[in-house]
C-alpha cells in the first residue's frame, strides 16, 4: 500500500523568521539578519500579489491582458518581469548562481517600478557570500510565510520581529535601539487621542534613565 506523504506543517511567521534567521547563523553578522530576509521577504510578497493579480486578470479579461502592466498598477500591485517572480527564484533554489539572481530581480523590479527607484539593495547578495545550499535553506523558510496576513505593515512586523530578538546586537554602533511595541501604540496613542474622555495624569518617563516625571495626556 503507497503512503501518502504528510502535508507541510504550517507554522507561524515568527517562527519561520526564527528558522530564517537560524539558517543565518556564523554567515552574518545578527544586525544584517534583518537586511537578508526583507528583501527576500519582500520578492516573496511581491511575487504571491503578482501571480493573484494574474489568475484574477485571467479569469477576467482573459489570457492576452496577463502582460499588461497598467492591470497591476491600477491596483497597486508591481508589476514583475519573467525573472524577478519569486516562482523563478525557488525554481532557481538550488543553483550556484542563486545570489546573483537574487540581484537582478530586486534590479529588474526596481528598473520596472520607479515608485521603487532607490529602494532597493544593489548587489547585495551577491557580496554577502553565502553558501548556496544555506541560501536555499533560507528562501525555503521564507517561502513558508503566509503573505496573506491582513496585518496592515507586515513588513514593519518583520523588521520589528528581527530588532526585538537581536536587540543587544543592533545597539554595537549601529545607531538602532528596539522600542517595544506597546510603548510605541502608547505614544500613539497619547499624541492622537481620537476617542474616550481626556485625562492629564502624571506618567513616570518612557526612557528609561532620564529621572523625571513627564505630564501627559491620552485617551481612555
């Protein structure tokens, strides 16, 4: 009797991160962790609202419009050439030259949407050097993230996600310190009061190390 295989379990976007940035231990520094896996997260997303912007100009208008960019741009979806699809790159895994194509999606997606113009690394990973059977693993992982997540900046969950957890690494001279994510809403949140009843009341100071009491107002 023939087994069946198992399904690919599902897992959340942390832990593919968590995962992600294992696979990128001893290769780079943990401050660069973040910079490797946006980019590539961010061909992984690009490349899924592509190919559901097509199926649906498919179903639609048909196949001869699948090629026509002002039907992706007109619902803000970028446009990708044949060679910077995330289906191209997974199909392409495994290859020496993995980096370098890399490389050349994020410049032909750049070159083809100038709202992207400078955006973009250049070269990047072509110059990190990465073992290629690693570089595999890695876009393995990343091709495990749901993009389909309703979270309004799941870019911004990434890169909040990598300086939370590697938040001692990022602060050596880099300039970046991790400010968590409820004292972020809480500033918010005093700056815009939008709903509730006003109150002053004296809140102790969100930095730590300044010794002094800060007055404040905010919604509740």
């Amino acid at each position: 009797m023939a087994r069946t295989a198992k399904p690919k379990k599902e897992i959340s976007m942390e832990e593919a991160l968590w995962k992600s940035a294992d696979k990128l231990r001893g290769s780079v520094e943990p401050a660069e962790y973040k910079h490797v896996v946006l980019s590539l997260f961010f061909l992984k997303f690009a490349g899924d609202k592509f190919d559901a912007q097509r199926e649906m100009i498919t179903k639609q208008y048909g196949e001869k419009f699948v090629d026509t960019v002002a039907f992706y741009t007109k619902d803000n979806v970028f446009y990708l050439p044949e060679e910077s699809r995330w289906s191209y790159i997974m199909e392409n895994a495994k290859q020496d030259d993995i980096a370098l194509k890399i490389d050349t999606a994020l410049y032909t997606i750049e070159k083809s949407n100038p709202a992207l113009k400078g955006a973009l690394p250049d070269n990047y990973y072509s110059r990190l050097q990465l073992d290629t059977a690693k570089l595999a693993s890695l876009l393995d992982e990343i091709n495990r993230i749901n993009t389909d997540d309703k979270e309004n900046d799941i870019i911004g969950r990434i890169y909040e996600y990598f300086l939370s957890k590697f938040a001692l690494a990022e602060g050596k001279g880099k300039g970046e310190f991790y400010t968590p994510k409820c004292i972020v809403n809480l500033i918010a949140e005093m700056l815009e009061p939008y709903d509730g009843i006003l109150y002053e009341i004296i809140l102790p100071s969100l930095i730590q190390g300044m010794g002094k009491i800060k007055k404040c107002a905010f919604a509740v």
